[in-house]
C-alpha cells in the first residue's frame, strides 16, 4: 500500500515530498486501526482450523 501511495503522489505531484514508509505505518495506524491484512488463505477445512488454534492456544499457556 506504502508503494502505491508514493506512486500515485508523485504521479499527481512530481514536486510532491513523500513521508517516510515509518510516519506512513503510523499514521495508518492511527487512522485505520479498523482495517487489517488477513494472513494467507489456508486449505484447511474447519475442523482442522479449530485444532490448530487450541493447539496453538495451549502452545502459548505451555510458554507462560
């Protein structure tokens, strides 16, 4: 999104300064905390979705 971002400025303003990729994660942050990036899709079915999560989930308390 970053690259497209500074494509599209300077496409529309060559004199254009762009912020840096960090202001930009930032401010995305702050002004979108709404939308977020899905992992990769999985060929998974349902079942072998919920195993892997309590697996996981009992990794974590394993850890702690």
């Amino acid at each position: 999104i970053y690259e497209d971002f500074v494509t599209t400025s300077r496409e529309l303003n060559s004199n254009v300064s762009v912020i840096s990729y960090k202001s930009f994660v930032r401010l995305w942050k702050n002004l979108t905390p709404h939308v977020k990036f899905m992992t990769s899709a999985t060929d998974l079915c349902d079942i072998c979705e919920i195993l892997k999560k309590k697996i996981q989930y009992a990794k974590n308390l394993d850890e702690k």
